[in-house]
C-alpha cells in the first residue's frame, strides 16, 4: 500500500551538540492512520545502532496534544552517514507540527543520554560483567580521541515546548496555510521511492525523493498507473546508503539528482527494444 504524503521539510531546530540530528520529516496517510516519518544524521565519528526520541504533536495552534516516546533498534548509521528511522511513528491526525527531543543513542557499548537537562556519556556492562572507569570511558570515545564533556543546556526543556513550538506553527500558518501546504507537497512514497505528483488528470509523476535503506535502487518509467516524467533535481542529494542505481526505459535524470552520493559507484540504463 503506497503512501499519501500530507507534507515534508527539512527540521530546522537548533540541535547543537546532540550526536543525532534530525534532517528532515516526512507526514504521511497510511489507510486512513497519520504517520511521522524522520531522517537523522549521525554526527559522532562511531556507528549509532539506536536511538529513543520524545515527540510532542502540535496542532494548527500551536498547542502540545500529546508527547510519545518511540525508540529505534537495530539500526546501523556509520560516522557521518544519513539515515532514515526504521519504522514510522503514529501521530494524531490534527497533529500539524512536532518537536524531537533526544533521549539516548546507543553507540555500542556506550550510551548518549539526557537526564535533568545534562548531556551523559555512560558505559554499559561489557561480557565479562566489568565497567570501565570514568577516564578510560573519556580516553576510548569521541571522533579522533577527542574527550566527551558533560554539557549544559541552557534552557529547560519543558519550557522550551511551548514557545519555541507556537513561535514556528504561528509563522508557518502565517505564510504558507496548512491546506495550501499540503496542496503543494502532494505526492506519495513506495518502497523507499519518493514520487511528487505533477498532474492527477494524466497521472504523472516525478521521482522527488529516496528514503530508502536498500544500497541498491530501481528507477522504471512507471510506477502503478502513474508515468514517471524524471528525477527531479537533488532528489538523491547526500545520500549516504546507495551504491548502485539501475534505470529501466529512457527516464530522463536531472543532472543533480545524484549530487555528493559518496558511496554511489555506478548507474546503469536498460533500454528495451
């Protein structure tokens, strides 16, 4: 079953210092149930293979309606990479707006977590049931050896809720109307594939998007009763996970449509006679 995406963005919170950042989010319909969709960006020098964040909906005024932890497991984000969370987070549907709050990531045996608005850095219990002391904890983490620091934040979280909340939905509502937003923003997702809809009437789409986990992506000419016009500009941009992308027909790719896939090491058309 495809996916009807209501809207997407980049996250444009202030996430200084945290190992995870969210990049971008992703509202979707998924048989008549809303769903949150995020692609964080692991920026620690070691593989994150999980994280737990608290999300706090926000409706069209601006108002918190609900907060939901959800953790993810089994993840496997090297140094550096992109990568989209492993499963989708169920949200209210006059949910609007949202705000992450990370709680931990699990880098291993070591884990990054907020408690009482201070950044901790802990060890967990090795085989052999012994713990390292706190100095070889500072000696073994961090990118190049670099020490990890206790760090305060500055405002408290519960506070920060609210104002900063309201601030973005009221400018949002402000400039764009969530209708409006979503009229601009339709399309829907499928295997990974982001399509952004260009015309209902003769049912064409463009490939705007990858939030995939697959190394290898399919690019065909059609996908269900839509026709694929081509990849738009920047679809792909950053991608850290796709190694190969094989092209079906003669689907015209925009010349950004890969730019700075570091890990992309070749692209193949087939065309058919």
């Amino acid at each position: 079953m495809a996916l009807k995406i209501l809207s997407k963005g980049k996250y444009a919170e202030n996430q200084s210092s945290l190992p995870i950042t969210v990049k971008q989010y992703i509202f979707a319909d998924k048989d008549g149930k809303k769903q949150l969709y995020l692609r964080v960006k692991n920026e620690r020098g070691e593989t994150v293979t999980g994280v737990k964040y608290a999300i706090v909906q926000i409706n069209a005024r601006g108002q918190e309606i609900a907060t939901t932890q959800v953790a993810f497991t089994n993840l496997k984000g090297v140094a550096g990479s992109l990568l989209s969370l492993n499963k989708p987070i169920e949200v209210r549907k006059e949910c609007v707006d949202f705000k992450a709050y990370l709680i931990s990531a699990n880098y291993g045996n070591y884990v990054y977590s907020i408690r009482k608005s201070n950044a901790h850095l802990t060890y967990k219990e090795e085989v052999n049931r012994k713990k390292l002391a706190t100095y070889q904890v500072n000696e073994k983490v961090g990118a190049k050896g670099r020490k990890i620091n206790v760090i305060k934040i500055k405002a408290p979280l519960v506070g920060l809720f609210t104002t900063i909340a309201l601030i973005c939905v009221v400018a949002f509502m402000t400039l764009t109307g969530i209708e409006e937003f979503k009229q601009e923003n339709r399309g829907f997702t499928l295997k990974g594939l982001e399509y952004r809809i260009e015309s209902f009437e003769d049912k064409t789409v463009y490939v705007s998007g990858y939030f995939g986990e697959s190394s290898k992506v399919y690019l065909a000419d059609k996908v269900e009763d839509y026709t694929i016009l081509g990849v738009d500009d920047y679809a792909f941009e950053d991608n850290e996970t796709i190694k190969e992308v094989q092209i079906i027909g003669n689907l015209a790719v925009s010349k950004g449509a890969f730019k700075d896939c570091r890990r992309l090491l070749f692209a193949k058309r087939f065309k058919f006679t």
